[in-house]
C-alpha cells in the first residue's frame, strides 16, 4: 500500500430519509459548539433542553418530506464525495502517484475516526486533510479538523499531517467553477441581458464574522475572482447566503430575498450557482433548485420567466483535476511526479 493517503471530509448527512435517521443526524450536527455556539454550562443545558425537546423533533419530520424529494440509492451528498475520491483516486494513478484516498463525513458515516483507523491500519505514513469547503470557517473547516485532532489525541504512532485549510482563490478551483457555468450557458445560453447570475454561499451567523471568521470574506473573495473570469460586473452577477436557521442575525443578503428581489425588478432569467458546495445535497437540490425556483417564479411578473440551477462541482472533470492539484501541492510538495511512494 502507499504511504500516502488523502482523507476528503465532507460535513455529513443522514443514513436513511427518515424522521429517525434524520433525528440522530440533527443530535450530532447541532450539539456541536461550533455549529451552535453557547458559552457556560446554563446555556449548554438550555440549549440541550429546546434542542431534544422542540427543535429535533420538528425538524426531523420536515426534513424527512425534503430528503425524500432529492433521496436516490443514497443521500447525494454520500454518493457524490464517494465518487470524489474514487475520481481524485485513479487520476492520481495516472498520473503517477499512488496515494491511498478515503472520505469521511464529520457528522454520521463513514465517520472520521473510523477511517482514520483504517488508514492507519493500512500504513499511510503522511497524511493529507482535505475538508471539502473552500472557503473556511469555524463551524465547518475548525469542526472537521477537531474530529481529527481528537482521533490523533489517542493515537500512539502518530503519522505525518498535513491539512489543507481552504482554497477560496486556488486557481484551478476557480477554473473548476468557470467551466461549470460555461458548461451550463453552453448548454442553455449565455444570460441575455437581463438576467442575472447569483452565486449563493451557505449562510453564517452574523456574530461569527463579528468574532474574527474569515468565512465572508472568503466567499466574496471566491465570488469576485469567479465573476472576473466570467466576465461579469456587480450587477449581472450577485451574491447571497442561504440556509438560515434560528432567529439571530444571519450573514446578508438572504438568497430567497435577493431572489424575490430579482423578481421584482423585472428580471427574466436567474441562473443560480453555489460555489461553496463541493458536491450536490439538501442545500442546493431542495433549497436551491426547488424552493429558490419557486420562490423566484411565483414573485416574477414577466412572461417566459426563468431559473436555472447550475450543479455543483460533483465529479466534472475540472473539479477531480482541482484536487489532484491541491493533493500534489500539500502531499508532496516539491517531490516529482512519480517518485512518491519510492
């Protein structure tokens, strides 16, 4: 076996489309203090009290309904990180570096401590950490990276670690998201004029900007560079966060507003992208591709009115030789192509 191994993380999702299944998840997820974070052990114990009391079992039953809208042989999350790392696999090969890939989500299977006793057991020797987000933040990148500090806290024989933290400006991630949404226009036509590109980030509480998380920033930074490479100036191409939850303040714009708000100027055609998801999953094929296309329809007056959701990276081509790109630069290093292994 190679002494190399990549390990690709994804945030997580359910084992089955069910209330139960969907329950636990949501447990693992929310319980997390970086994902909801409560300072003291009161507001922890209150927190923990709403969570199991009102919060998981509400939210398991509409989750349920919105899973089973987007539920194929497997979740699209698990089914396209899997195929990731197969992809990131073999082009590796080819290219002449054998490296052990394996993936792992942070929250429910396969989890990280488990993968990473495989890998160990398997006799990787440098270890290279790839979250799946490109832009950072505490409650994705940080949260990850804790599930793999606790798994090497009781690890005897460590191996050699190296993490990639993010890639908001990484040229070949940018070139992976330039040719998903030539792709699409190749396919559908580019905007005419007054139409609209929106690239949607996954929302943050406004209070972690405030305490120091570079998340936003990143996201325009990815979004700036993207809409350069495209072409495109502020107006033609916005940006939003989604996926609100609770009532405190949430990053801005919010992407159902931005979209109502499009309607309501008389824009004929949105194309809708999110950059910051690696793989298609309930964010972007519920939330976006269903309820953001409802939510722009039924708030447009013109006639012939049009939404387009442009997939996420998923397994196209650019997006695995984006990988195999920042595999070689963190795993290797300046070892040639082919002597790794040796």
């Amino acid at each position: 076996m190679s002494r190399y191994g990549v390990l690709l993380i994804n945030l997580g999702t359910p084992d089955a489309p069910t209330p139960a299944a969907i329950r636990r998840y949501l447990k693992e997820f929310l319980l997390d203090n970086r994902v909801v974070e409560r300072d003291g052990l009161f507001s922890r114990f209150f927190w923990r009290l709403i969570l199991h009391g009102v919060i998981l079992p509400w939210r398991a039953r509409r989750s349920a309904a919105k899973y089973a809208l987007i539920w194929g042989r497997d979740s699209p999350l698990r089914e396209h990180t899997r195929l990731q790392a197969e992809g990131l696999r073999e082009t590796l090969s080819v290219r002449g570096l054998p490296v052990s890939v394996f993936w792992a989500m942070r929250y429910g299977q396969p989890a990280i401590a488990d993968v990473l006793t495989r890998m160990q057991a398997e006799g990787i020797e440098r270890l290279l950490v790839l979250p799946l987000y490109p832009q950072y933040s505490a409650s994705t990148t940080a949260s990850a990276l804790d599930a793999v500090g606790a798994w090497f806290s009781a690890c005897r024989n460590q191996p050699e670690l190296r993490v990639i933290r993010s890639f908001p400006a990484h040229p070949a991630y940018l070139a992976a998201l330039e040719e998903s949404v030539r792709s699409h226009w190749a396919e559908r036509g580019f905007l005419p004029p007054d139409g609209r590109l929106l690239l949607s980030f996954h929302g943050m509480p406004e209070k972690s900007r405030v305490l120091g998380d570079p998340y936003y920033d990143e996201c325009l930074q990815t979004a700036r560079q993207l809409a350069e490479r495209l072409g495109l100036d502020e107006e033609i191409c916005r940006v939003s966060f989604q996926s609100r939850f609770g009532r405190e303040a949430w990053l801005k714009p919010d992407t159902f507003s931005v979209l109502r708000e499009l309607a309501g100027e008389g824009v004929r055609r949105v194309d809708v992208f999110c950059p910051g998801f690696a793989a298609d999953c309930l964010e972007t094929l519920e939330e976006i591709a269903l309820a953001g296309k409802s939510v722009f329809l039924r708030a447009c007056k013109v006639e012939g009115a049009e939404f387009n959701y442009i997939p996420a990276l998923n397994e196209s081509v650019a997006w695995i030789n984006a990988l195999v790109d920042l595999a070689h630069e963190h795993l290797f290093g300046n070892i040639a192509p082919g002597s790794a292994g040796n």
